[in-house]
C-alpha cells in the first residue's frame, strides 16, 4: 500500500519540479534585456516574495539602457496592477544607491536611453529627481 502511494505521488512531484522557477537564470534574462524575458517579469511578480521582488526590480533597472522601449512597456504592465511585493517605475527608474561607485555611470547611460524614446517621460522624471536627491545628500554629507 505505502508503494502504491508513493507511486501515486511521483507526477506531483515530476510538475512541482517543472514548474518551480530558476530565479537566478530569469534574473540574468531580465538584466539582459531580452523581449521573451521581460514578458515574463508579470508572472514573475505575482509569485515572487519580498526578496525576488527587489531582485526582479533591481534586474528591471540594469536592463533598462539595455531594452529601454521593452522595460518600459513591463513597467507599464507592472504599474497597472497590484502585485504583493513589486512597486514598479519608482523603484526601477530611480538611482541604485545600494551602489554608490556605479551612481554616476547608471545615470548617464539611463538618461541617454529614456531621452532615445518618447515613452520615458515619467520614467527620466523618476530618475532625475532620485539623482539631485542623491547629489543633495551628499553634499551634506561633506560639510
């Protein structure tokens, strides 16, 4: 009988094994850009804990100078719904201060790509107003 069962169990676990999601790779496609990986960052968001969210965001902004029209378009579908964990352009478009040595170098390319397009408007707004915060903090910091 305990066969039996175990047998039983074998294709649920063969589908959870399929079905469980490789977030290492689906991050390294999002960074890279890639139309087929940006389309998936909706089903992405609607499984992804607080981590994954931040990791899905963060690979959302490295893509953006790379794909700037396809990020855009994921970032419209991710602010048209609730997601648990994602915020979508206010995270993606703002300067990565987690990295302060690559400020400078994510801002000049970011601000190249969205000006390249008509879409980015909110987006470089986002982005510009994050930067002169930046730039404002620091310069209090070195008084």
């Amino acid at each position: 009988m305990k066969r039996l069962m175990l047998l039983g169990l074998i294709p649920c676990l063969v589908w959870a094994g399929e079905n469980a999601t490789d977030w290492s790779t689906s991050l390294k496609g999002i960074e890279s850009g890639e139309q087929a990986w940006l389309e998936k960052v909706p089903e992405l968001a609607a499984i992804a804990d607080v981590k994954q969210a931040m990791a899905l965001e963060d690979a959302l902004s490295v893509a953006l100078s790379k794909n700037t029209t396809g990020v855009l378009n994921t970032l419209s579908a991710i602010d048209a719904k609730t997601w648990p964990h994602m915020i979508g352009t206010d995270i993606v478009c703002g300067i990565p201060v987690e990295q302060p040595t690559a400020i400078n170098d994510f801002y000049q390319r970011t601000r190249l790509a969205l000006l390249s397009t008509d879409k980015g408007a909110v987006c470089l707004w986002v982005l510009e107003a994050t930067y002169e915060e930046w730039k404002t903090d620091n310069a209090r910091k070195v008084k």
